[in-house]
C-alpha cells in the first residue's frame, strides 16, 4: 500500500521513506513511543477511514453502519475483557481527550480536581496550568516526596483533606515506580472524591499482570492506546456501569463528533494481540529491560530519580554529571539514542532545560533486544556523557547504534524495498 504512494505523491512518499529509516537507523528510548504490528497498521490505514459514525453501536445518526457498528462493538468487548471492566468506551481521539471527558463525566466545571504536578511527572491533563483542564476546573496539585521521588501518601491524604477535591487522578507520565492505587481509592473515599485513575503509559504492564490494575479501584480508568499497549494513537475510558450513561455521553455528544473508525479499528486488533501469551512475555522483558539499563547507568555514576525502576522508565538525574538534559539529549540524538529531556522532582532548573533526561524500553523490547543490549545502550549514553563535546566519539557512537539496529530490525514495519537502508 505505501509503495503506491510513490506513484501519487513522490514528495511525500520520500519523507515518510526518511521517517521509516530514521525509525529503524535509531534506538527509541522515549518511553511513550512504540512500534505497532503490520495487522495495526494495516487496520490504521484502511477504508474505515472513510466512515462518518457519530452516535454509538445501534444509535447512530448516518446510515450505512452495518460493519462499523460490529467493529465498534468488537473493540469494545475485547477492552471490557482484556481490562476486566464493566465498561469501555473507544472513541477517545486521544489520552488528553480522554482525560477530559473523564472529569466532564464526574463533576461541573470550576469544581475542584487534583492530580500530579507535572513537573513531578504528572501529565498536562492533570490539571496543570498551561491545560484547558486547569481553567475548566479548579485545579491543585501534589508533588512527590522531594526526597524520595516517590509519592508520599501521608502529603497526598493532606492535601485531599484541605482541598477536598471532588476527582482524584492517580498516574504519571513520568513514574519509575509501581503506583499504588488501591491508596488512592481509600483517600478518595476519605473525602469524598472520585478517583479517576490514567494509566496512559502503562496499560500494557497493567493488562499483561504486571503492574496491578486500578480497575477494581478506579470510578473511571483512562489510558492512551499507542505507548506501551502498541495500538495506534487514540485513548479510551474504562468504568463502572454506573458511570457508563455519563462517560459516553461526556465523549460523544459532550466533546467529539464523529469517531475515528480506522483508528478504532485498529484498537480493537492491538487489543486482540495483547491478549496473548507473547504480550505478556513482551511486557514482563520491557521491564526486566528497564531494569538491566537502569542498573548498568548506576554502575557508571548516574543518579535516577527513586534509584531506579519498577516499570518500563527511567528518569536520570544529571546534576551530578554537570550536563544539562537537553544538551545530553541532543547529543544522544546526534548518536541515533532518541530520549528526552524532562524535569526532575524539584527540578530547580527551568522546564525548557532542565536536569533530567527520560528513558524508556518498551520499543526496543519490541525490536526484541534483551538485557545484553540494555546494558550495550547503557554504555552507549554513558560514552556520549563522558564525550559530550567530542563529536567524533558521537559520531562512532552513532555507527555501532547503527549495527546494533541492524541485529534487531524493527518487526513487521513498513520496509520499503531497495530505499530503506539504515
Ligand atoms: C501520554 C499521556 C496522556 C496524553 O495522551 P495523548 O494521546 O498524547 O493526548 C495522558 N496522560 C498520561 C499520563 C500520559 O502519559
């Protein structure tokens, strides 16, 4: 299919063939970014696009829904069975729309919600300033333990009780460590709070077992479908029954129109493959991959934030090593190591250069690199600090990232033929 477009559209074509080389030629180290199956990207890029189905399955407001209605109800199913939830809606454009419709769901606006700070790994939609969701709502935040890193339940339980929020949001987009949400539903529970629980980053831990569901515990469950779950981009809601009238209707009619059916197609097959013995394999080597390059980095001197991981990120702290994370991140770049830059909890440097650098497996565990690469992409960043104005070193750094893409080809990926050298 993508060979055709050379025909059609030559100029695009040729970036798209640049952007598939560059995909394959680098190590993704962004904990957010995967690599879907060939079936997920097939789906993604097929004729569903072409459909307007406003409304949900059996209540539409366009005919011609004979197929999309039975996609829309497979994708559904298949979320309520691989998340264990009594409801599931997979119109969400996004995690940050998810998100909102989320609240919108719960509460009127100007009432109050409290989620992570960003700058200590919480993401925008939680509330943070620069966010609609801010102006929406009224808006408090919790840091974590300046410390420890970690989320300090006792602050947290404070803060709920002086604020009284009336939505709790428990997840990060930038947590080394296991989230306890069964605490978070207690203190919501103290103050009468709803608890909508976004697990965006790791809902493929969380479906393979790994990292404990907040299913059980959460009024609303929000994810992303496109990082460590490996669909294509777009988000979806989980909830109780007795959430499910008002969870829909915050999406369709309250904040989208039509929804993005070959995105939603493509949902239902990235859930389809995670619900497999091979995914949750895949899922437990992100994080035993995590692990592997965590330590290693320790063993060269650097600092992570919480001293390491239990999932599949790691935030490095660089004030150590007098290496601003931006310029590390550039380097690193320059090397074909893409990462990036991110505060660290406390960060008293400004969050367009700040001290921290973020890694993440979950795309080179898809590549189907193990703990020995971990450890080789560990001496690869540790080389490039050490090196950070030799560009020759970079550059030599560059060409074994290359050999090493090489080794582990990016499976099922639109290879071009002939034109995909990396
Ligand atoms: C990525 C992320 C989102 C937003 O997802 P988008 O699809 O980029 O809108 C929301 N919450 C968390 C915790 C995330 O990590």
């Amino acid at each position: 299919m993508i060979n055709a477009l050379e025909q059609y559209d030559p100029q695009i074509f040729e970036l798209i063939r640049q952007e598939s080389a560059r995909q394959s030629g680098s190590i993704r180290l962004i904990p957010s970014e995967n690599y879907v199956s060939r079936a997920v990207m097939l789906a993604s890029g097929s004729c569903l696009t072409n459909k307007y189905a406003e409304g949900y399955p059996g209540r539409r407001y366009y005919e011609g829904q004979q197929v999309t209605d039975l996609i829309e109800r497979t994708a559904q199913e298949r979320a309520k069975k691989l998340f264990k939830a009594d409801h599931a809606n997979v119109q969400p454009y996004s995690g940050s729309v998810a998100n909102l419709a989320a609240y919108a769901a719960l509460i009127e606006p100007g009432e109050t919600i409290m989620g992570m700070s960003l700058s200590h790994g919480g993401h925008l939609t939680h509330g943070w300033k620069v966010s609609l969701t801010s102006k929406f709502f009224n808006s408090v935040s919790y840091p974590v333990n300046d410390k420890t890193g970690l989320l300090d339940f006792d602050q947290i339980r404070d803060l709920a009780k002086k604020h009284r929020p009336k939505v709790i949001i428990s997840g990060a987009t930038a947590y080394p460590r296991v989230i306890d949400f069964e605490i978070f539903g207690q203190i919501a529970k103290e103050v009468g709070a709803y608890l909508v629980s976004d697990i965006a980053h790791i809902a493929g831990l969380v479906v393979a077992g790994i990292h404990k569901s907040p299913v059980p515990y959460a009024d609303i469950v929000s994810t992303t479908t496109h990082k460590t779950l490996r669909g294509p981009r777009g988000g979806m809601l989980l909830c109780r029954q007795e959430h499910a009238k008002n969870v829909d209707k915050a999406v369709f009619p309250g904040l989208q129109g039509g929804p993005h059916m070959h995105t939603l197609t493509a949902i239902a097959v990235a859930m389809a493959e995670a619900d497999t013995p091979e995914f949750v394999a895949y899922a437990k080597q992100i994080v035993k991959n995590a692990k592997a390059l965590a330590e290693k980095l320790l063993e060269y001197g650097f600092n992570l934030v919480t001293g390491g991981t239990d999932n599949h990120l790691i935030l490095i702290d660089l004030r150590n090593k007098d290496i601003p994370g931006k310029k590390l991140a550039k380097a690193l770049d320059r090397a074909r190591i893409v990462t990036n830059y991110n505060t660290i909890p406390g960060d008293p440097a400004p969050p367009m250069n700040p001290n921290g650098v973020r890694l993440g497996t979950p795309a080179v565990t898809t590549r189907g690199m193990k703990e020995p690469e971990a450890e080789k992409i560990a001496d690869f960043i540790n080389t490039v600090a050490q090196n950070i104005d030799n560009e020759s070193v970079i550059e030599q750094v560059g060409k074994e990232v290359l050999l090493l893409c090489s080794q582990f080809p990016v499976p099922e990926h639109f290879i071009i033929p002939g034109r995909n050298s990396i």
